[in-house]
C-alpha cells in the first residue's frame, strides 16, 4: 500500500512538473484569466497546436498560414505592413497585433469582437480577405492528412479533428507565448538595473502613460480612443462595430508595449512607423470627440528629451528570449 | 410544422396567409437547459445540455430525457438558444461543436435559431441568423410548456406562425446581434406547442 502511495505521489510530482514546465506564471504577473481547466496543457497538444499555427492548410488556398502575419521574430505580428495581406493578395483592414501573454487577456481583436482565446482562430480561418476558408473545410483537410491524423492521435488519444480540439490546440500554442523576460522584467526581479536615461524614461511613462499601457502587462484590457483622426476610407469605427454602442466609437483595444521595438507598424491601422511618431501623435495630434479617453483631454505634455528617455524605456520592453525561443519557431 | 404540415427542406413550398410561397433550404435551432416541473417547483433539470435540432436531421428531432421512475410533472421549461455563460466558454464539441455552423466567426457567440430559404413574392433569399448572448441583444428565451402526458411529449414549431411575424419584403437578413433578432427570437418563443 505504501508503495502504491509512493508511485502515485511521484506521478503527481512528475504531472505537476511537466504541466509547470509549459506554463508558469511569471513572478511579477497576476493570475491568468484563461480558463486552464478546460484545456489543460500537455506537451502534445502544445506540438499540434504548433503545427497547426504554422501550417497553410488553414487557407482556403493552401497559401496562408497564422504565422503568415504573425511571425515569432516580430513578436508574432506582421511587421512592415500597415494591413495585413490574406490568401489571393487581399488586404485587410487592421494591423495584426502582436501575440503575447494571451492568457491575460479578456478580449480579442482590435474591437473586442472575440471573447475566448479559443474562439479567436475562426475570424481569420473565415475572413474573405485573411484565410477565406472555414473550419468545416479546415476540419475535413486535417482528416485526410495522414501526418495530421498521427498528430491528433498523439495529442487526444483520437485521430479525428473535430473543430473543437483543432481550435483547443492552437489556444494550447498561443497560450505559452509568454514573454516576461525583458530587460524591465529583470530590473523589476532586481537582476539589472536601468540607465537613468531608462529611469527616466519609466518615470515619464508611469506618469504619463501607464494608467493605459499598466504594468506589469502594459495594458489595462480596456477600449480606448486615443485621438486618432479617423482614416476616411476604413472608416473604422472600432469597438462600436462589435457592440452597436455609439459610446464605444472609435475606441479599440489597448494593445501591450512588450516587445514594441519589434512589432512595427504602429496602431490598429498600422499608420505610424516609428515610436517617435506615436510619441508626436500624443503630443500634438489629439483629435478632441466625444469618446476620447479622458487621460486625452488635455493631451500629453513631453519635451523632445523626455520622448527620447520614454522610447530608451520602450526598448527596455523588448525580449529577445521570447523572439527567439526555438519552442515557438517553425516545428521540425 | 408548418400548418399542419411537417417541413421538408428544399423542395417543399409553403403557402403565407398572405398569398405568398415560401421554401426552406435551413432550419436548426438549439435547445438548452431541460426541466421538468410539478406545480412550478423542478423535479428533473438537465445541466450542460444542449441540443442541436436540424430539420435535415430526424434523429436530431428525438430527444431522450432520462428522469427518475415515477415522478410526476406538470410543465416543461427549456432554453431556446444557448446562455451567456455557455457562450463565453471558448470551443466546445457535440452539438456545440463550431463545425455545425451555428457559431458567428467574426463575432464570438453561437447563433440560437438559423432559418434559410426563398420568399417566391416578393422573390427573395432570406437569412435569419438569430443569436445574440449581450445586453441589450440578448436573443436568448425561455419557454415553459404545461402538458398532462408523461411521456412522450411530442412539442411543435409553428413556423406559419413565426413567418406570420416576419415581414419577408423588409427583413431578409439578420445575420448579427440586433433589435429585430431580439423581437423575432421573442415572437419564436410563442410558436411552440405540445400535441
């Protein structure tokens, strides 16, 4: 009986290490907001769902993969191109955001239109203009595919796709793209210490900015218009399009500043290139309307050396680790 | 039912009181959350159930409830659609799974009532798509039925009834958490009956 209790404590003890091993809380951060229980994390549904983020399949043209536009050197966004281009050469109407620490996040897509990570996959498998395709057919193709077959076998104990674990798995993927290991996360764990221009820099940014961009994962979830005129042939009307709520015009989703420097182009149309132009945006390009973010009202005051201590800030955000974590790159 | 008809998708025209034709190539619809009442207090609740109901499907038509012996019960209560918690619970399989085309793909939430076809005058397609889980779209409805019989209960969609409260030459598409959604998922609730 004593054995018995000792191989099953080392079963628990080994679980507990392996489930800790695809996803630990950074030591700075709150709980997540995902739902874990639901779609507990194993190394081979993280691999399916690796696969699948990287795999062309998804598209109704056999061209288009998530990475297409959500690269892991760019912080898993499609850097250079203000919209985004789908199958056929289409393009889109928003800037893809860069995808990190999902499991914080209530809400998906510029508008908040998605309300589940889980959920998230479909928008774009379904979009005309990103994979055109859906996931009925996407289902159907990863059934035929013998390597496919293997893959869900191994990850469900079922060589059937159903919708359900095909989008279970790429959640599963999506969900370890953590990134906690910047240079201000190490300053934070009192491992580094900042330049004082970078010292400056985050005295000027929590003075200024962090009531939206809220540390530690430099957003605080929420929808804002941040003053931006709007673009006359997108006509984006943001969160107002995914609620009917006229109180929600022009207001889109806060998006992180982890690993800004490598994410560019800038806002949910991608208009700025460079974070000196989001900066001047802040400063002398408030467009005043009812739904701007209160913060706004006065606009922000900053020197030209105070932008230049806030960007050696920004720079802090960046994680090479995560960029470069062969976990998350293409799977041989 | 349509009158007193059963529906067939496709093929089949039904005729409007208002002199036109109609055709159905869609009709599904769920239903959530079973309970069985004796004078108003539950004596059979079924949780996490939900069922896809598919006019091309007849086995989906069957539902099997599997109360204690014995129990007596006077009303039937039940969801139509799926509730707000259900539909912020991420990706779901079985009747729930995002493969049977009842989940909106642009904007989270599953879609309660799908009723496609042609309307032969004016001619057009229709699409009603009725779903919605938020304040103040929320499309979801609670039907509560009385019957004496104690099994098979044998309940009936009136959609003469349902089509009597859609104007097709105005409304032809609702593909989105909306008023009309709102109104036509209210006026659904009343088109169903125990035979």
């Amino acid at each position: 009986m004593r054995k018995y209790a000792i191989v099953l404590l080392c079963f628990f003890l080994f679980a507990f290490v392996i489930n800790e091993s695809h996803f630990t809380v950074p030591e700075n951060f709150p709980q997540p907001v995902y739902d874990f229980s639901k779609n507990p994390l194993t190394e081979n549904k993280i691999l399916l769902g690796r696969t699948l983020f990287y795999e062309p399949m998804l598209s109704k043209s056999n061209t288009i993969s998530c990475e297409s536009c959500h690269s892991p050197f760019s912080a898993f966004t499609h850097i250079d191109h203000a919209l985004s281009h789908g199958i056929h050469d289409s393009i889109g109407t928003r800037n893809s955001p860069a995808l990190m620490n999902l499991a914080w996040q209530n809400f998906f897509m510029w508008d908040g239109a998605v309300n589940n990570l889980d959920m998230q996959a479909l928008a774009p498998i379904s979009h005309p203009a990103e994979m055109g395709s859906t996931i009925n057919e996407v289902v159907e193709k990863l059934n035929a595919s013998e390597k496919y077959r293997k893959l869900f076998y191994n990850a469900y104990g079922d060589n059937t796709a159903t919708g359900e674990n095909t989008l279970k798995a790429i959640s599963q993927f999506m969900l370890t793209l953590v990134s906690a290991n910047s240079k201000y996360d190490k300053v934070m764990r009192k491992e580094l210490s900042f330049t004082d221009q970078e010292a400056n820099g985050y005295l000027l940014f929590k003075k200024n900015c962090s009531s939206c961009h809220t540390e530690p994962l430099f957003t605080n979830g929420n929808f804002k218009n941040n003053g931006l005129p709007i673009d006359l042939v997108l006509k984006d009307i943001g969160r107002m399009k995914a609620t009917s709520n006229p109180n929600d015009s022009l207001k889109f989703k806060v998006p992180s500043l982890r690993n800004i420097e490598y994410s560019y182009p800038y806002m949910h149309d991608g208009r700025f290139k460079k974070l000196s132009e989001v900066l001047n945006h802040y400063t002398n390009g408030i467009q005043p309307s009812n739904t701007l973010a209160t913060q706004l009202n006065q606009g922000i005051q900053l020197s030209s050396n105070e932008k230049v201590d806030i960007i050696a800030f920004l720079l802090t955000l960046s994680d090479k680790e995560f960029v470069f974590n062969p976990k998350f790159q293409y799977p041989k | 039912m349509f009158k007193d008809s059963p529906v067939i998708l496709h093929d089949s025209v039904y005729q409007l009181d208002n002199g036109n034709t109609i055709k159905f190539k869609t009709l599904k619809f769920y239903i959530s959350n079973i309970q069985l009442l004796q004078n108003d207090v539950a004596v059979f609740i079924e949780q996490n159930s939900f069922y896809l109901i598919d006019v091309a499907d007849t086995s989906s038509q069957n539902i099997f409830l599997n109360p204690k012996q014995g129990i007596s019960f006077n009303k039937i209560k039940f969801n139509l659609g799926i509730d707000s918690t259900t539909n912020v619970s991420g990706a779901m399989g079985g009747d729930l799974d995002p493969t049977k085309g009842m989940y909106w793909t642009w904007q989270s939430g599953y879609i309660n009532f799908k009723m496609e076809g042609t309307c032969t005058t004016p001619k057009n397609d229709f699409e009603f798509h009725l779903g919605g889980y938020q304040y103040p779209f929320n499309s979801l409805q609670k039907i509560e039925l009385t019957t004496s019989l104690k099994t098979n209960l044998k309940i009936i969609l009136d959609l003469n009834k349902f089509c009597k409260a859609v104007n097709f030459a105005k409304q032809k598409h609702i593909m989105s958490p909306c008023v009309d959604a709102v109104t036509l998922s209210q006026q659904l609730a009343n088109c169903f009956s125990i035979k």
